[in-house]
C-alpha cells in the first residue's frame, strides 16, 4: 500500500517538474544575450596587437547597464 502511494507521488512529481522546464519564464530584469561567448585568436606573438569585438543584446526588459568590466590579467584591457 506505501509503496503504491509512493510511487503515485513521484510520478505526480516528474510529471509537474517537467511542465514545469516547458514553460518560458521571462525574468523580469535585463538579460545580457551574446552572439559568441569565446573567441580563439589562435597563434599570437610577442608585440603582436589583436582585438576582437563581442557583439551582445538585452534580451531583458529592464536597461541593462554594464558599470565594470575586469580583464583576467594584466596583458588584456578593454575598451
């Protein structure tokens, strides 16, 4: 008997969790969406100059503003 109602349960369960992962939930706030999330520079040389853009969106529907940008190391900066 316990273990009939156990199982009517967890299957209750896996069935709401996943209506649950099916619905879209837009997050009130902004959302950063980027195009590409890395880029590879392949080979660079000592006094080689390279850049690259990285182009992104607000998805959101709140102002995203970005206040502080923070390079890894020393040999990077940002613009």
């Amino acid at each position: 008997m316990m273990r009939g109602l156990f199982t009517i349960l967890f299957g209750v369960f896996v069935v709401f969790s996943a209506y649950a992962k099916d619905e879209k939930v837009q997050a009130d706030g902004p959302i950063i969406t980027f195009e590409e999330d890395s880029f590879d520079f392949g080979d660079i040389y000592q006094g080689d100059k390279v850049a690259h853009t990285f182009k992104f969106e607000n998805s959101g529907n709140q102002p995203l503003i970005i206040t502080n940008v923070q390079t890894t190391c020393g040999c990077t900066a940002t613009e």
